[in-house]
C-alpha cells in the first residue's frame, strides 16, 4: 500500500521513456541542498496541473450545473456527494516516500490518514431512472456511457429538449471539461509529473544516493530493499495497524534518506528532468496553463463568484 503513496503521491503512474540526462549544469550532488522533506517545495510542473482546491471548485462547479439543469426539466436532484480519498497537502509531501522519522516510527510507511490497505472502490451511485434519468445522461440505452458523446439526447420531457449527454454533458460542456468528472490535468502534464519521477530515480546521481540508502538500511537491518520504494511497497506492510517492524523499517527509511540528502538529490534532479521538458513543450504547455485560468473562471462562473475588480 506504501508504495502505491510512495509512486503516486506525485505522480500519475503513467508509462516513462527515456530521454537525454538533464540537468548537466547542476553542481556535485554533495552541492545540492539539504532537505529532510520536499513538502514546502514546487516542482517546475505544478503551475500546469490542478491544485486540490481547483480540482475541488471544478467540481463543485459540475454538480452545480448538473442540478441547475435537472431543475429546467422540473426535476429535483442533487448530485452525490463526492468521495474524496486521502490526498497529500501538497504534490510533494509524500513523493519520495516517508521522511519525517517521528511520524514514520508512529504511523509506518502509511501517511496519517491514508488508507493502509487498498480500499474496496465505491460503488457508483444509483442513477434516477424513467425521464429523470434520461435528463441527467442523455440516454436510455444501457450500452452508451451516461453523459457521453454516445448520449446523443434530443428527446423531449416535460416540453423541453435534452441536451447531448444530458444534463451530464451539458455540464461538462459548459466547463469544457472531459472525462468523468469536473476535468483533470492535462495529459501533456501529467506525463511530464510522472516521467520526471522514474527518470530522475534511474539517474546515475539519484542512483548513487539510493545505494548508500540501501547500505544504511542494511547496517540498521533491513537488508532487502533497493530504494525506498521497495520498502515502502513490501507485502508484509498490508496490514489493518501498522506492525512494530514496519515502524521500524519506516522510521530508518526516513532517517536513511536524512543522513544521505536523498531527497535534496532526488527533488533536484527530478525538477530538472521537468525543466528540460517544459522547455520542450513550451508551446503546448503554455495553452495548457491559460486552459487552467479559463477553467477557473468559468468554475467561477457557473458558482455565481464575481469577477475580480479590474
């Protein structure tokens, strides 16, 4: 379970593929700076990717509209509310796994708050059925995904016409939103977020940290584990409480990173890797950030937020 915090926390598991080192003009990694958590930190990437609270106002602003639109049709419905699951503070609390030792020989690799063993994924709520439902997916064929471009809608209740993916699509549409919910990151940053992570881990500077890592582990005993993401993901950390040897292993994992700058090195380089990539992608990445505020603001709009005073 740690493990899937330690890859995610950061990251979105997407697939990597190799590039050219980055950050050749970086100092020795004995230069790079102190840091015992990246927590307070940003990463080049985070002004392109969606803060919980924007993703949050999204959100709320999706279920306003659909509710909004359900009313047209003289229909009263509120959408479920949300299931939110454990998220980090921040992008980087949690990226390179555990590091506050205190918090680590108390909770184990499972970050206060987070489930310790995979949760069992909820169970989609029940859709209106009838008219209801047709207004809020646009469809009544069991085939086509409620909400979808499949949803063609068009049919008329109560004297009104519904819209393509019902009220559903109507919402996303006017958020210009894709995808389930009230819109994610865009792909292009998503992959930047998640390549960054596993070509930094294979780089030879992250690398050379890891294995003194590995060696300090070994001298506390624990002698199995490669990096701290091996450690974090052990099978035997898959319980309801934390065991007193996964305390253990937490706490000197944490304490293993400290003594070593792991995480100094680690953020350094990875944010490096995402500067040459934005770099690259300057164009795409540059439509992508005015798509967020134009989001945000539609998001503002739809909640009856008032703009800003010039």
């Amino acid at each position: 379970m740690a493990g899937v915090l330690l890859a995610g926390a950061g990251c979105s598991g997407a697939s990597s593929s190799g590039s050219q080192a980055a950050g050749d003009d970086l100092p020795q990694p004995s230069a790079f700076p102190a840091m015992e958590s990246a927590a307070s930190r940003s990463l080049p990437i985070d002004p392109y990717l969606l803060t919980n609270d924007q993703a949050d106002r999204l959100d709320a602003a999706r279920r306003t509209l659909v509710e909004r639109c359900m009313n047209r049709f003289g229909i009263t419905y509120r959408p479920p509310d949300p299931v939110t699951p454990f998220r980090p503070r921040t992008r980087t609390q949690y990226r390179y796994g555990v590091t506050d030792p205190a918090d680590a020989a108390r909770y184990g690799f499972a970050p206060p708050g987070s489930p310790r063993t995979p949760p069992r994924p909820p169970s989609p709520p029940a859709s209106p059925s009838g008219e209801a439902g047709v207004v809020l997916t646009g469809t009544d064929d069991p085939k086509a995904k409620p909400g979808s471009g499949a949803a063609k809608g068009g049919q008329r209740v109560n004297g009104r016409t519904v819209p393509a993916g019902g009220c559903l699509g109507e919402a996303r549409a006017a958020l210009r939103t894709d995808g389930a919910e009230a819109g994610g990151d865009a792909p292009v940053a998503d992959r930047i977020n998640a390549e960054s992570f596993e070509k930094a881990r294979r780089d030879p500077r992250v690398a050379a940290v890891l294995a003194r890592w590995a060696d300090c582990m070994k001298r506390r005993g624990f002698p199995s584990y490669g990096d701290p993401l091996q450690a974090g993901a052990d099978p035997a950390w898959r319980t309801p409480e934390p065991s007193a040897k996964e305390r253990e292993a937490a706490a000197a994992d944490a304490r293993c990173k400290k003594e070593h700058n792991v995480v100094g090195v680690w953020f350094t380089v990875d944010a490096a890797y995402q500067r040459q990539e934005i770099e690259r992608n300057a164009k795409e990445l540059a439509a992508v950030k005015a798509e967020l505020a134009a989001r945000q603001e539609r998001a503002g709009g739809a909640l009856g937020e008032l703009p800003p005073a010039p």
